[in-house]
C-alpha cells in the first residue's frame, strides 16, 4: 500500500534494528528510581551502529537493554554477545551484581523517527501498527480514532431500541439475568 499510494514521498529511509532488553532485580543501595541512561557504540566500535537503554523504575527494578542496527555489514556479529558484553561495562556490572534477572525479550525495532513514518491514510484504508512503524498504543489510538470519524454514534433513540431488542434476545434465549450472559453492568 506504501508503494500503490506514494505514502513515504518526502519521508527519510526507515531504519530497523534488534532490541534486547532484560528487567533486572538489584541492590537498593545501587537503585535510583527515575534515573535514565542512554549510549551510543560501545561495544560496537565505529564500523556499526546501535546503543543502550538503562531504565530505574520502582520496586529496585531495572530495565537493561541494548539495540544493534540491522545495517552491519560483519556476517559474524552477533547482537545477542554485544548486548552481553554491554553488560561487562564496569557501570553496569557494578549495578548488577548480586542482582536477578526477573524477565528478558527481543524484537524487531523501527527507528528512524517522525521523519521516517509514510502517510497513514489513502483512499478507502489507512495503514496500523508496525506497518508504519508506530508503538502499539498510538496504534489502538488510532484505530479508535479512524473508527469513530468512519462510523456515526448511534441516536439516544436507536441504543435504547437496541438495548430492548438485545434484552428480548437474552429473555427468548433463556437468560433471567443480564449477569447470566457473563456482563456484570450495562
């Protein structure tokens, strides 16, 4: 669709990368809810290109993770080790250690910023999710948005008809209770 209708004229190049990140249990003495930290390169060097996130929340947790942009060029780097060696940096062994990890993942990550989103809508459709590269609840934000401007509210007098009608549904169907059907309120 981003071909068939031009979306991305005028947009930069979107740019991909790996993303690990792991949630970490540390030592109170070590925590600093709210602190965030941010890198470039290191351990990469300065033939690729990615970085780090280091993330305090509450509760002594931390959010440990690294990115590694898909465009290097090294068939033997591997951005699960970088990420591991990321973690030997003297600062972030010394917050880790005697921690526990609690929760690890990775995904696919779109970067490249504003900039490097395509236009959303194009005649009869309007592209969702990682499509255009948007977080999941600007997504749903959206789609709440596309819905609402493509689908008239209904009249005061048309929900209460379909109330009632729905109501008689349940009744003719056996249901003496609304909290029956598995809805606790209306």
């Amino acid at each position: 669709m981003i071909e068939k209708y031009d979306l991305a004229a005028g947009c930069d190049v979107p740019k991909f990368g790996l993303g690990m990140k792991e949630i970490w249990e540390v030592d109170p003495e070590r925590h600093n809810e709210g602190e965030v930290t941010h890198s470039l390169g290191w351990p990469l060097g300065f033939k690729n290109s990615g970085g780090s996130f280091l993330y305090h929340l509450d509760n002594n947790q931390v959010y440990v993770g690294y990115i590694v942009d898909l465009n290097y060029k090294n068939p033997y780097l591997s951005p699960y080790m970088e990420f591991q060696r990321f973690k030997h940096h003297p600062k972030i062994a010394k917050l880790l250690k005697g921690g526990k990890r609690i929760a690890y993942g990775a995904r696919a990550v779109t970067k490249g910023g504003a900039q490097s989103l395509p236009k959303v809508a194009f005649p009869g459709g309007a592209l969702l999710g990682d499509a255009n590269g948007e977080p999941t609840g600007a997504v749903r934000n959206r789609g709440v948005a596309l819905y609402r401007s493509a689908v008239p509210p209904l009249s005061e007098a048309r929900l209460q008809r379909r109330l009632v009608n729905g109501l008689k549904l349940m009744a003719d169907a056996g249901y003496t209770a609304v909290h029956h059907a598995g809805v606790d309120t209306i």
